[in-house]
C-alpha cells in the first residue's frame, strides 16, 4: 500500500509538470546527494529514511545513497528543548515550565511517528531551500499522504512559524486557531 500510494503521490507531481510545461528546470537545486523523484514550480521531492529527531522540528533523514541532511520543518516551530532559548511571548503566556515539558513531548510524538520511516520530504520556493544553520527546509509527508508538519499544528505540538514565508501559511493559521479554541496539546 506505501509504494502504491508513493506511486501515485509521484504520478500527480507528473501530471502537474506537464500541465505546467518546461517547469522541470525551475528549480537550481546542487545538491547531488538528493535523490529528486520529480520537480515543478511549487514542489521539489526527495525520499529519505528518518535516522535521527533532534526536536520536534528538526529531522535527519539518510537518502538512498547513505548521505544525510538535516531537515527543518517548514511553516511550524515547536517549543526549544531549553526552555529558556523560546522569545518571550512567542508562545503566548505559556510558561517556561510548560513549554519545557511540551517541547520533549513535541519531540517523542515526532519520534514516535517518523524515526526510522521513510519520508517525502518537498521543498517550498517561496520559503527558499535551506535556512541560516543550512538545514534543508521542506513540507515533511508521511507514506499515507498526511502532511506532518501540520499534523503538528492540529495535535498541539506546534506553533506556525509566521515570519517565514510559504506556500501553506494560510491552512497553518486556520488549524492553529482550532488547536487554540480547543485547547489542543500545549495549548
């Protein structure tokens, strides 16, 4: 059922190439240890193996040719695993012992669901390919198709990262203020 559902993921991204004619060489993307499964002008894919979880937003995934690269999530941010390291108010008036114990368990649910599973991980051009610690940013897709980065919204494991710009911002922002009316996770 994975590979028919990666197949079929791959087979839209197709479609929409073509539809889009000469988008294939939209994007300059160096990085030849990237296996590309396809581009067009909103979208980059690449497969990888999520080998390590240093918080909840942040992600190493190993690609098929055994390189790694650090994945930072696109449009969310999680509570720093040092409390203290979180802007004041950036959260709200969540308290720093509150933020300290949501951003271990931002941290477990993430492993919880991508360690060791193999992962999409697409690139947004609006948000730009790589961020000032030169993580790769990307939209991190799950095998059935789910968009994780906002299942960390809706579950209450995240914040949208507002000052970034990009493509979901808007679907972000409605499901954080449904996380928020309901009190969902650490809110």
């Amino acid at each position: 059922m994975k590979k028919i559902v990666q197949y079929l993921s791959l087979c839209l991204v197709l479609v929409a190439c073509i539809t889009t004619a000469g988008c294939l060489d939209y994007l300059d993307f160096q990085e030849d240890s990237l296996k590309l499964l396809s581009s067009d002008s909103s979208v980059f894919l690449f497969e990888g193996k999520v080998v390590r979880v240093a918080d909840g937003d942040t992600i190493t995934v190993e690609l098929s040719d055994k390189t790694r690269e650090r994945i930072r999530l696109i449009g969310i941010d999680t509570p720093e695993m040092d409390a203290s390291k979180n802007a004041p108010r950036e959260y709200g008036s969540l308290s720093q012992d509150h933020l300290a114990e949501w951003a271990q368990k931002a941290k477990d649910f993430t492993s919880e669901q991508l360690l060791y599973d193999t992962v999409t991980i697409s690139y947004d051009p609006m948000a730009g390919k790589r961020d000032q610690y030169d993580r790769v940013l990307g939209y991190v897709t799950l095998s059935d198709g789910r968009d994780f980065n906002l299942m960390l919204i809706e579950e209450g494991y995240a914040r949208v990262y507002t000052k970034e710009t990009f493509d979901r911002k808007q679907d972000y922002i409605d499901a954080l203020k449904i996380a928020q009316k309901y009190e969902i996770g650490m809110w």
